[in-house]
C-alpha cells in the first residue's frame, strides 16, 4: 500500500506522522492529505479541481 503525499510540500506521511486526511472546503470532490509539519507552518495549497488555495 502506498503512503498518502502531502499536498503542500510532496512527501510522504508515515503513519506515525499524524498527516490529516481532509476534503477539498469548497468543492469536496478532491481529497487532500497534509503533514504535521505543513499545517503547523500554515504551508498552502491548491485544489486542482475547483482552483481553492488554503490553509
């Protein structure tokens, strides 16, 4: 099984990194994966479907 990537820097989230697992705020379609790191760092990114940038 693959790992899931993080959506603002591209790594990969091991297990015991806490990544969080979150649909995309506005069109929900896309589902996106963040690492500890970038959430705390309020890292962005972009949803390739509807175009929405967070954090």
């Amino acid at each position: 099984m693959a790992l899931p990537v993080c959506v603002s820097c591209k790594e990969p989230i091991l297990p015991e990194q806490k990544g969080v697992k979150l649909p995309c705020p506005s069109c929900g379609e896309v589902v996106f994966w963040r690492c500890r790191k970038c959430r705390d760092l309020v890292n962005g990114y972009k949803c390739p479907k509807c175009g929405f940038q967070g954090p």
